[in-house]
C-alpha cells in the first residue's frame, strides 16, 4: 500500500538528497495521533476530549510552565527573516529561473551548483541599502515582538563576521558589514527581541556535515569534525556578541545524534541562559514545539509552540514568487494561531539590497494598523476556551472575557454570531473600536449575539464578550445556521478508520499539510457528535483526495436517521516531487484534494451524530483521505421543503 506516511519519507529523501531521510519526519505534525479513543468507539454521548487525546503525549518539549516561557506566549507575534546568498540569486541561475523555496537554490534537487559557483555570489552581495534602524521601525509599526534572522542557513554563509569561519559577510563580500549585530543593537534599543537561526545540522559547504556538499563526496571528515570547527564555535559566537537573544532556531535535525542536540542545549544554556530552543534542534531537547511549515493547526495543542509561515511560499527571496498573502490572510492566520494558544512567526526575505519588498510588507504595516486598535485580544490575550474554530471566526480569552473575531460577517437571517455552550453570566457585549452594545440573547445552550447588518470597516471586525466571574464552555463541534461550518477529521471518532497527519509538496520545499481520515475498510465509519443550531437544509460537501483506484467508491453518509449516499470521484494525484521541475517515482504518490458536493440534506435542530462510512467492500476505498465535511445553509424556509 502506498501509506502516507511512506511518501512523506520519501519526499525527505528527495530534499535532503538521501541522507538526511529523517529531517523532515520529525515535525509535531508527523506524529500518529491514534490512541485508544479512536479504536474503541465511545458510547458516551460528547466525550470531551483532552489536547493529549488529540495530539499524543510523545509532544514533550514544551513546558507551558516554565517562566522562562511566559514571553513568548504573551507575545504571539514574531517575524522571521531567511536573508542570505540565496537572496542575491533570487531563483535565478545562469539566467534560468527556478520555482520553489529560493533559499535551497544551490542544492541539487533545485540549480545543483557547486561550492564555488555558489560562493561567486559574495563577489557581489553588497546589501547598500540595508538599514537596520529603518527595520526595526517597520517593525515597530507592524507590531512585531520578536524577530528571528538567519545567522547561517543550510547554504553555510553566515550573515554575521565570524572567526570560525571565514565564509561569512564581512570576510567574503564587498559589504564587509556585520547586519546581524546593527540588526540586534537596532532592536535591543527598540525594545524588540532578536533571536537568531542556524542549521545545525545541514551545511552544504562543509565536508562532515550531515548533508555534505554533493560536488564534493569524499567524506574525509566526520560530522563530529564540521560540528566541532564550525557549529558549535559559530553558535558560540553569536551567543557571546549580540546582547541578549530571545530564541535559537535550529532547524532539520534528521539523523543528528542527541549529543550534538544536547552539546548545542549547554552552550545556549552556559552564555544566555533565557534564550528559548525550538523543537527543530531535534531529539526533544527544546524548549517549545515549531509547527511547519505553514501549518496552523485546527486544534488546539497542548504546551508552548509557534506557528512558522511566510508572505508568499518561499522563504528566501525568488523574483518567480509573487503569491503574497492578503493582509486579511495574514491577520487570519495570527488570530487563528492566537486563538490555538501558540505564537505567529511570519516571514520575509530581504531583497539582496536589504530592503524589504513593498507587497508583503504593505500588508504587514495593515495588520499592524489593526493591532494598534486591537492589540489586547492578540498581545496577552488567553487561548480559545473551545479547542476548535467558531464557524464565523475565532475567540482569544482576556482578563473580563473573550474576543470574538468575526471572519465570516454575518448578512442574513438573524444577523448574529452565536456560540456554543457558554456557561456563564455576560454582562455585556460591543463591538471593540468604537461601537455601541449589541443585544445578547440565550436560547438554551446557544449564546446570540447581534450583530449590525453592516460590517464594520476593517480587517476583522472584534466583538468584546465581557463576563460577568468565572464561565465555562462546553466544548463541541457546531453547525451553525448563518454561516458555514467544517466537521474536521481531528474531531471525529474512528471505528475501525484511522487519523493521518499528511503532508506533501506542491512546489519545491513548499509543504502542505492536510490532516484527514485514512485507511477504510468494510465496516469502518467516522462520526462526529455535532450541535446543530436550527432545523434546516444544508448542502453537504465532502473535502477529501480520492486516488484513482478509489474512484467511483460509493459513500454514505448519515445524518440522523437520514441516510445519503454517494460516489467519490478521482480528485487527482501526482508522482512525488523531487526536485524543481522534475517528478521523480519514489513508489509514492501525493494526494490532491478537492471539494465535492453530496447534496442537501436535512438538519434537525440539536445534538446530531454525522457517520461517513465507505459502502464499497472491495478494498478500493481504503485510500480515500477524508480531511473535512462542510455544512452549508441553504437558506431555504424548511416549511417550503415538504420532501426534504
Ligand atoms: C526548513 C528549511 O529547509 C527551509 O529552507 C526553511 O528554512 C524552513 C523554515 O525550514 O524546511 C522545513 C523544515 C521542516 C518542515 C518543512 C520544511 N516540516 O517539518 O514539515
């Protein structure tokens, strides 16, 4: 069977060019989150489950208790910088252009130039118009917290002047600056946290490292070799001469022994004892969890943790990426990570002159613009009491309340948002930024809140829900009445089916992730206790990859005592990826997915069981990967429907 988990694997073998299979297998998301809760059907009627349930207690870097932490949650906001050779090349090379992640152009799998050719590019990387203060201003405008820069990337250049090594900035290029320390004294003086990245473990300049130079195959040295001469005395470098350092990103750890991980936790200990690691430094050392790459999770997890995401797909600056993401977008995914508890890196690459490009950072300046009239639901603002997104948007907690960021306006119907299993007193709900009172009705477990027909001006409008003492939710999944709603794989509860975390690459080093259902056999079913707001007719839709060996599978699924059926249709798929431009069969395929509408179906109001089983009992539908099931109203008056 082609699993899953297999072509994520494969993939890593394909970007690491073979040895560093494990680099990206080692992510949180990568993790099996089966238990016995998801074998055993549970009778109880909504079991409430814990993150552990969800996420699995393998999670173990992250100590939410530790003080050293409580920045860092408080905070949420990050900005994280790939700025290097590559940003000179800008996906291009010997006048080709190449698409994908530009900071890994120099590696086989994208331009597969040699060590020398790549070094060419310090001849002229020559970042004149770099101004660390004017940074540090856009910044501040933006309302950034904490910025994280890379000190080396996998392309061994550092950024930095380093005796260590004497391929770094200002040894190796015409700049002969060190914008690592004006970029760390410009934020320190700001009062903005600088942390820094270094690739531990992959260096494709260096004989030894895990990843050595592919022109070059002879492995005289050893990793201990590169790690003892280079990384650990680079390391050690920027510990010592930047001031204080807010966090040290390691990333693809793959196969790197836990001594090295460990040897690397003692020196950031030894010279800046408050510094944070991230998981990436590998073998469950750090301090908080990396969730990667572009992945916002749909439930919460458990502990400290960071989302890691980027203003268009790249890292590094590509002249062939121009796909940079709405500020609506941007904000989206800052409340949404807020509102899962962890903390928002959002990246940009300089271009090779040290300036900024005008798009992403534009939008950046308009969530800051944002932030400056709603700083308070986002800086020091709580996680979500519910573990999951509203359908209308999402909720972070304050010292009276909650905030409720509505994404989705409401525009008929009753014009209200409403929420679920709210136990509490409310003493009062407006809209933040100058509105007046809306009315709050209750109506058994469903809280109302109206909303005006109009929607406010601005990115995301906020309704402040002030609470009157302690409250408690009620944790379930909803189907609301005025606005769509997602039943997510997360969520459901398997009988004999599984849940698979899945990644895979659209283009080069751009992964995807889409955590759904897999592994159907005869008799399997997934089902998902659901409270319906109000009696209606909703089109169902199916969000789910079918191969082509699963097409034409016949579904059913049930909503009540209702029963719809169904055919799956062939979604696509496509040989792995492994290099730009180039498909490569590694015995894996990568799943597309597509939304296919079932039909309408009829809601009664209230506590609903939805099943999705397979009625094909061959064995094709074994591979369909079911990652969410959409409820749509219709906006139909049931008592027009007398066959529904
Ligand atoms: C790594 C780097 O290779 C990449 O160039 C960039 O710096 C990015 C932030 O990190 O790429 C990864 C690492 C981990 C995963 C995916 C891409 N992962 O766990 O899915």
């Amino acid at each position: 069977m082609r699993s899953a988990r297999f072509a994520v694997s494969a993939m890593a073998l394909a970007l690491t060019g073979g040895v560093a299979a494990a680099a990206y297998a080692k992510g949180p998301q990568e993790q099996s989150i089966q238990n016995e809760d998801q074998q055993k059907p549970n009778t109880e009627k909504q079991t409430p489950r814990t993150m552990n349930d969800l996420w699995g207690s393998k999670d173990a870097t992250s100590k939410a208790s530790d003080p050293r932490t409580a920045w860092f949650t408080h905070d949420r906001y990050a900005m994280f910088i790939h700025w290097s050779l590559f940003s000179q090349a800008a996906s291009t090379w010997k006048g080709k252009k190449y698409y994908g992640i530009a900071e890994w152009l120099m590696h086989p799998a994208m331009a597969n130039i040699s060590k020398d050719d790549y070094a060419t590019l310090a001849n002229d990387f020559d970042p004149k118009s770099f101004d660390a203060n004017a940074w540090v201003d856009f910044f501040k405008r933006a309302g950034i917290k904490n910025v994280v820069i890379t000190a080396k990337h996998h392309d061994g250049f550092a950024m930095f002047k380093s005796k260590a090594d004497r391929f770094n900035i200002v040894d190796a290029t015409p700049y002969k600056r060190d914008p690592l320390k004006e970029l760390a004294n410009a934020c320190h003086r700001a009062d903005i946290r600088f942390g820094f990245y270094y690739s531990q473990y992959q260096d494709w300049r260096e004989q030894g490292s895990a990843a050595v130079a592919w022109d070059d195959p002879q492995q005289k040295h050893s990793f201990d070799d590169y790690f003892k001469r280079k990384a650990l005395p680079q390391v050690r470098e920027l510990l010592k001469n930047y001031g204080p350092i807010s966090v040290v990103w390691f990333d693809t750890p793959g196969t790197m022994g836990e001594k090295y991980s460990r040897e690397l936790v003692h020196m950031v200990k030894k010279y800046q004892p408050k510094a944070l690691i991230n998981s990436r430094i590998g073998n469950g050392v750090g301090d908080y969890a990396t969730y990667g790459d572009n992945e916002v999770p749909r439930v919460s997890p458990p502990g400290v943790w960071e989302a890691v995401d980027t203003t268009n797909d790249s890292w590094g600056y590509s002249v062939t990426d121009y796909n940079w993401k709405s500020p609506e977008e941007l904000l989206h995914r800052l409340i949404s990570t807020s509102a899962r508890g962890g903390t928002y890196m959002i990246n940009m690459g300089p271009r090779p002159d040290g300036t900024f490009p005008d798009i992403p950072k534009a939008a950046l300046l308009d969530v800051g613009d944002w932030l400056t009239h709603h700083g308070e639901t986002i800086y020091g603002a709580g996680r979500s009491p519910w573990s999951i997104a509203q359908p209308w948007g999402d909720v972070t907690t304050g010292k009276d309340g909650m905030y409720l960021h509505v994404f989705d306006w409401p525009v008929s119907g009753t014009h209200s948002i409403a929420l679920y299993g709210l136990q509490g007193k409310v003493r009062r709900a407006h809209l933040m930024a100058g509105g007046a009172d809306l009315t709050v009705t209750t109506d058994g477990d469903w809280t109302r809140i109206t909303v005006p027909d109009r929607r406010p001006d601005g990115l995301v409008p906020v309704v402040a829900l002030e609470m009157d003492g302690a409250y408690q939710v009620k944790d379930a999944d909803v189907i609301a009445s005025e606005v769509n709603s997602s039943l997510i794989a997360e969520r459901a509860k398997c009988w004999e089916c599984k849940y698979t975390p899945i990644g895979w690459m659209e283009r080069f080093g751009e992964w995807k992730a889409a955590n759904s259902l897999t592994d159907w056999k005869p008799g399997s079913k997934a089902t998902w206790n659901a409270e319906v707001q109000k009696l209606g007719i909703y089109k169902l839709r199916v969000d789910f990859s079918v191969n082509s060996t699963a097409d034409f599978s016949q579904w059913e699924v049930g909503v009540g005592d209702q029963r719809y059926t169904f055919e799956a249709h062939y979604t696509g798929e496509r040989e792995v990826q492994n290099r730009t431009g180039r498909r490569q069969f590694w015995g894996a395929l990568d799943p597309r997915y597509r939304r296919q509408d079932v039909g309408a179906v009829t809601l009664d109001a209230g506590a609903q069981t939805i099943t999705i089983r397979p009625l094909t009992t061959d064995g094709t539908a074994a591979s369909v990967k079911v990652t969410a099931l959409r409820l749509e109203p219709m906006g139909l008056r049931v008592e027009a429907v007398s066959d529904r």
